[in-house]
C-alpha cells in the first residue's frame, strides 16, 4: 500500500513583523537565511531514508514570507526534496508570497524550480486597517496587482482569504460587505 505523505517546509522570514501575525518569524534576519538554509538541507537528506516509503503529494512553503526568502534558495529546497522524496508527478507545490514584494522574475523562478501554486494571504480589503495593523503596508490595488502577476502561467491561482470564510468584522456590517464584495470579486 503506497502511503501518502504532505510536507510543510516553516520559512520565519519576513521583510517586517505584521502586528496580526502569531506564527514565529524574524524581521529581516538576512544574517541568519544561509545557517537555516543549510540546516533544513541537512534536515532533509537525514531522514531521507524515512521518507523512502513515502509518495508526497503536497508541498507546502509557509511562513513567515518564503517569498522574502528568495527563489533561488527555495528552488534548493525543493530539489533536495525532489532528491531525497518520491514527490508524485502532478503533485502540488505551494509557496506564500506577498503580492507587494514579489517580482515577475521571482515567480518565473519559481515556476521552473516545479512550484505550481502561489498562495496569496490578503488580510483585508480596507487600506485605513492595513495601515493601522500591519508594519510593512501593502494597500488593496498592491495586493490586486501582484495577484494579475501570477495569473494565468501557474497551474492554480489561489487567494487564501477566499477559501471558508475567513473574515473578521472590524468596522460592523459595511466594512463587512465591503471586505466579501472585493474578496468575490
């Protein structure tokens, strides 16, 4: 029986904290990319032979920022774990972005490395809350403009803000509207 197996790889890099954010992550922290790069490679080829008996069938970069992390670095990742995994053809492969900060470049990288998801967290579609909750500020045309960079070459276009509903009331019932009229749109 084969068994299936999902992979969640933690990038905590950040360009900067966002104050609504509680998983670990380090603003900046350039100085420690290539330690933890080189310890999750070494993570990875340990326990290959554990891994030996898997079929992967997803890939999950998440943060953090794994697009702050860089696609080159991200592209290694993956193929080690493509060297050292059974990752099944067709599997998917998801990396976070923000849609500020990722470049066309970057995304052509990381279609090439086998990525063939993007996940694009959008906390909210009112710029003045944005403002007021996050440190680093991407506005609501940033976030629609880095989701027109992605769309149509990558195999599936996903914006995590739409999947449930995942939405929290801050300023009653328009800004309520308002949030899940943008997030259909």
């Amino acid at each position: 029986m084969i068994r299936k197996l999902g992979i969640y790889i933690h990038i905590p890099f950040c360009a900067s904290k966002c104050a609504y954010c509680n998983f670990y992550s380090v603003a900046g922290g350039g100085d420690l990319i290539p330690g933890y790069q080189a310890a999750l490679l070494k993570h990875i080829g340990e326990y290959s032979s554990q891994l030996d008996v898997y079929r992967v069938d997803t890939v999950y970069f998440g943060g953090g920022t794994p697009g702050y992390y860089g696609s080159d670095l991200l592209d290694g990742l993956y193929g080690s774990l493509k060297k050292h995994c059974h990752i099944q053809t067709g599997a998917e492969a998801t990396v976070e972005v923000n849609p500020g900060s990722v470049s066309r470049e970057a995304l052509k990288k990381l279609k090439r490395a086998g990525f063939n998801r993007i996940s694009i967290g959008v906390q909210c579609a009112d710029d003045e809350l944005l403002k007021n909750a996050v440190i680093e500020v991407y506005n609501m045309s940033g976030t629609l403009v880095g989701s027109q960079k992605v769309q149509g070459w990558l195999t599936q276009v996903g914006t995590e803000y739409a999947r449930g509903v995942h939405l929290i009331v801050f300023k009653g019932n328009d800004g309520f509207h308002r949030e899940l009229k943008v997030t259909i749109e």
